[in-house]
C-alpha cells in the first residue's frame, strides 16, 4: 500500500523538497486524467496490434495460458515525480505469492528507457516484439522490479524509498491428457506431470484450468 506521504508525492510532486540532482521513479497507481485507455497494471496474450505499436489495449489482473506456446506480456505505468530525468531499466519475474524478489522465476529484462522527464507518465511494457512463455505449472504472479538512475549522475539511484516493485498480474497454466483414453491417466501441465485418481481415466483433449481435475478427469469407464 503506499503511504499518505507518497501519495501526496504522486499527485503533487513539488510538495516535497528535494535536492535538485534527485529524479524520483515510482509506479504510477491512479489515472486522474482518465488517459489510459486499459488497467495501469495487467497481463496479456501477444500478438501485439497490427500497426506493431506495442501490446493491444487489451489485457486484465488474470489470464489463463493453455499452451506451451502462447507468449504473454505484462504492462504498468511509470512517473517520474522527481525534479530531473531518469535512465530506467524493467526485469520480470513470476512469483508463487505476490511478493516479487530476485530470487522468482526470471523472465527478461524490459526494455531501457532512456530518459523519463519530470512529471512524465510512461507506459512500460515487459517485451517490445517476442513475450515470455510460462515454463511453469499453476498460478504464478508477474511482477517486475525496475532500476533508475539519475539521467545526469548515473551513481545516484532513482528510486523513492522501497517503491521500486509491483505485481502487474495473475497468470494460470492449463494442462491436458498425456494419451486420452489410453490407460495411463497422465496429465502433463507444462514442466509438470500430474495423474488422475488410480480410479479415474483422463479422457478429454482439451486444455483445462490447473486444479480442475474434474474437467478432464472422471471415473473408468471400462
């Protein structure tokens, strides 16, 4: 949650002295001007637009993902409430709980934003042309956790207190029958091999949500 202090920062940024060398990157949370036309904050499936400007203005809190294939982006919003510009770099993670550290799943660094002005409100998206793909089994949270640096003095860190991480999203796998019918009941979920009950048959080819065993698994038959 972010403080009443920091929040009086986003919203009025000279409310709060600083020494004029200091650039300040933080997550932008509140659409005041309605500018956005999608979440601050979410998770998508690429392909990106067609005029190839970045990810569709689409994308919510939670996805599914029900094939090995599918590529996935995530998006937040940036401001720098400083009195300078920042150079500002993006690395992603995937995490079991929706605190992101440096020891989850990394999934790429986003790309370098040259140069955040004061007051500017930047979009940041975690991949320009190719996605990440989910390498594993259930639900993870997508985070990131971004670097600034000081656009004129690249020893003085950007970042306002702690506030240099966030969840974006939820993704979910799906998993499918190994051999439909064929005896084994086997059920692969991405990096993951599951098994119906030893009184059940995996019968379905299609995708189903991880966790809702029941959709693809069911009582002999024979």
């Amino acid at each position: 949650a972010v403080s009443p202090e920091m929040e009086d920062q986003l919203r009025n940024p000279s409310s709060t002295q600083r020494p004029p060398e200091h650039c300040q990157i933080m997550e932008y949370r509140h659409d005041f001007l309605n500018a956005f036309t999608h979440p601050l904050k979410r998770v998508g499936k690429i392909p990106f637009s067609v005029d190839g400007n970045g990810p569709p203005a689409s994308g919510s809190s939670s996805i599914q993902v029900t094939s090995e294939e599918e590529e996935i982006f995530g998006s937040l919003v940036l401001r720098n409430v400083g009195v300078t510009g920042g150079t500002t770099t993006t690395r992603w993670y995937a995490s079991e709980d929706d605190t992101i550290t440096t020891g989850d799943i990394f999934l790429g660094e986003g790309e370098l934003i040259p140069q955040i002005q004061p007051g500017d409100v930047v979009p940041v998206d975690s991949a320009t042309e190719n996605g990440f793909k989910a390498s594993w089994a259930g639900l993870r949270y997508i985070g990131v956790i971004w670097s600034a640096v000081n656009r004129q003095n690249s020893s003085i860190d950007c970042k306002l207190d702690d506030g240099d991480r966030t969840v974006v999203g939820r993704v979910t796998t799906g998993c499918r029958c190994v051999d439909p019918l064929g005896g084994t009941g086997a059920v692969t979920c991405f990096n993951e091999t599951r098994s119906c009950e030893a009184s059940e048959e995996c019968y379905s080819n299609d995708f189903a949500l991880y966790g809702d065993w029941s959709a693809i698994c069911r009582p002999k038959t024979r």
